[in-house]
C-alpha cells in the first residue's frame, strides 16, 4: 500500500472493538470500554484505503466492503482486541476474525441462537459475561443504568416521525451511534440530551413524503441527504433503530430476544409493519450491500410489505453513485404521483 493510511484517534488500549451489536451491557459491566469498528471505519477520512488494504492482502472483491474495511482497520489502527458475532450476523466475519487471529491479543465471541430460544440466549449471556470477567447481575444493573439512555433514543425517534422535528440524516446518526453509545455511554447521554433540548425548539418539517430504510446501515454517506433533498423524508431507519433497541428496556435476555436483526427475516417483516402504520410510510428504500447474502430478503419483503419498495444497492463507501440517484429520483416521483 503506497499511500499512507487515514488518520484515526488513537485506539484506547484496554478497549474492545466490536464488528456488530453484542450485548453491550456485559462489557460495560465488566469495566470494559467498546467501540464499534463499523463507525469507526465508514467516519475515517478515506474508508475506501481499508478496503484496498485487505484487497491488496488477499481479500476477494467478492467479499462485502463492510468485512474488507473491517479487516484493514483491524490489521492498521492498533487495536489488542475485538469481540465477534460468530452466530447471528454473518459468516464473512467468522473468517475475517479467524484471519486475524494470530495478531490480536484477546478475542471474544457472542453468537445469537438460532432458533431464538430464551433458554438457549441466557446460556450464551452467562457464557459472555463468565468469559469477561462478569456476572448476569452485574450486566442486568448496567442494563438499569443505560435505560434512561435508550429511553432518549426512544425519544429521539419520536421526535422524527411523530413531531417531524428531526432529519432521517439526523436519526440515523444517532441510532447507528447506539452499537457503543459512541465508546462513552456517559457523554453520549449528555450529548444526546442536549440534541434533544435543541430539536424541541426547532419548528416541525413540512416534507412531502415519509420513507422507510430498509436494510444494514448503508455504506454510501449521502442517502438520507440525496432523499431529503427530493422531497421526502426518512421517518424510519429499520436497522439502526434495532440497534438502540427503544422498545425493549426490561431484562437482558428479552431485550436480546427482541432484537430482530440476528433472527432471520420474519421478526424483521413483523417490526417493519408494526412500524410502518404509525409513521405514515409512502414506500421503502431497501439498501442492500454487494455481495450480501442479506440482499436475498429482498424477495421476501417484496412479497410481505404493503408500501412500494426501491431496492438500492451498495458496494464502495462514498456519495450515491449517478445510477442509483437516477433510480431514487424516479421512485420519488412515482411516489409523489401515486398521492396525488
Ligand atoms: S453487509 Fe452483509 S456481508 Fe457485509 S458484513 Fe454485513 S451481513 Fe456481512
């Protein structure tokens, strides 16, 4: 690699960096810091030069950019060590993680069980929590001391579709931002608050149409921008609002349980209808990743959902590409036509 690599904070040595959601209270509980390595990785100033790292290490371009990114932050930024979401998530991660093994210092796995089974996920939990260091109790006390937190996020949320006081750009943000609580939970709260307290004072938006976001987090920067400035809105962005997991502040196994990402499409299906009412959905956009294998659901939704769906794809991080603004630009006028 020729080119130096972006800048990056420096990497805390005690931390962990995660590749997806995990049960964050354990960590935490544990006295663990977390730092989730997709944030990190798509906010670097060039993503795109992890991405050609692992490619130049032998990675297939065949192999989503989001597992190549990963792996070239993982190999340059310093990190000692990670925890992988081995059941659940995706198989690209299980042998990126297994590529790496030799270098990083301390590696923990979570896998979510499939078929979600109560019994089954409470095992998993306490295996965690014995592997960091930790007991049940102790993550179930720091559950009670990040519900407030989510509750902000429930808030938030509302704020977007209810109030129409907050930008899809805006939403997403946050909610993508709830994997580690941007690393420190206790100034995410603060910062979060203090977002809060100024979009209560803002006037509400007036767009003309309200979308849905399908999909994993999209990898291209201006999506929610490029669709605001169409005209329409994202009111609900489906993947990172499981995320922070707003609904569902009781006991870690039902929280986990309720976290429709890991279990399949058909939790996924039911929450989006659940969801889809109440915000007023004039259609969805379904981002998918190239080479995903998440991207066959799209079947599925097409079949089950009642709105119009565009489904997007992604391969490199970036702006939309021509093509795909093209594309949004058609099914927002087909939309705005279908109200008359
Ligand atoms: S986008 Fe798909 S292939 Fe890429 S890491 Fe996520 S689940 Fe895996």
């Amino acid at each position: 690699m020729p080119e130096p690599s972006p800048t990056l904070p420096p990497f805390p040595p005690d931390a962990l960096g995660i590749t997806s959601t995990i049960p964050l209270e354990v960590p935490l509980a544990a006295g663990r810091r977390v730092i989730d390595l997709n944030n990190l990785f798509v906010r670097s100033g060039d993503p795109a030069w992890f991405v050609r790292l692992a490619e130049a290490e032998g990675f297939p371009r065949t192999c989503c950019s989001w597992i190549r990114g990963l792996y070239g932050l993982l190999r340059t930024a310093g990190i000692r060590g990670g925890i992988f979401v081995t059941g659940g998530d995706c198989s690209n991660t299980h042998a990126m993680m297994e590529t790496l093994l030799p270098g990083l210092a301390e590696v923990h796995t979570f896998s979510f069980p499939c078929p979600p089974s109560r019994e089954a996920l409470r095992q998993e939990i306490d295996r965690f929590c014995a592997a960091l260091g930790t007991t049940p109790a102790a993550a179930e006390g720091m559950g009670r001391t990040l519900a407030p937190l989510r509750r902000s996020l429930a808030e938030l949320d509302r704020l977007t579709w209810e109030e129409d006081r907050v930008t899809g750009a805006e939403n997403h943000q946050w909610l993508v931002s709830s994997s580690d609580f941007g690393g420190d939970p206790a100034r995410f709260a603060a910062d979060l608050d203090r977002f809060l307290d100024e979009v209560r004072a803002r006037p509400p938006r007036h767009d003309q149409l309200r979308i849905g976001l399908l999909g994993v987090p999209p990898i291209m920067t201006d999506l929610h921008e490029f669709l605001e400035s169409l005209g329409a809105r994202v009111v609900y962005n489906e993947i990172p609002r499981q995320f922070a997991m707003p609904d569902n502040t009781s006991d870690l196994v039902d929280r986990y349980l309720g976290y429709t990402y890991p279990y399949g499409v058909w939790p996924r299906v039911a929450d989006i209808r659940r969801a889809a009412l109440p915000r007023r959905i004039d259609g969805f956009v379904h981002y998918t990743q190239a080479f995903c294998h998440r991207q066959i659901h799209d079947i599925v939704f097409r079949r089950e959902l009642a709105a119009p769906i565009l489904t997007v794809e992604g391969e490199t991080p970036g702006p939309c590409d021509p093509r795909t603004r093209l594309r949004l630009e058609s099914f927002i006028e087909i939309l705005k036509e279908n109200r008359g």
